[in-house]
C-alpha cells in the first residue's frame, strides 16, 4: 500500500531526500507516485506537519 501526502503538506521539501525510490514529485503540495512508492515510510518519518500517511 502506497502512501500519500494531503492538504496540509507545507512543502518543506524534507520528504523528497529520503525517499530511496525517488517518487516523491515537488509543487505546492508535494505528490508521491504510488505506482512507484515501495510503502518503506522513510518520508513519513522526516515530515514535520504529519502531512504523509499510508493511502486508506
């Protein structure tokens, strides 16, 4: 299961770095492909607005 990022993202741009896959895309919410996502969590971890959690 992929994981995603809401609304509340304040794009900080910590997430990005740590994803090993690279699926992390920028903007003004940023995105994470969830064809590509491998559900490790390493963003989850590193986001400070708790805006990333797994796809319901």
């Amino acid at each position: 299961m992929a994981h995603i990022i809401d609304e509340t993202c304040i794009a900080c741009g910590s997430c990005q770095p740590e994803c090993p896959v690279e699926c992390i895309s920028e903007g003004e919410v940023y995105h994470i492909n969830a064809e590509e996502c491998i559900d490790c969590g390493a963003c989850v971890a590193v986001c400070p607005s708790d805006s990333i959690h797994p796809e319901d």
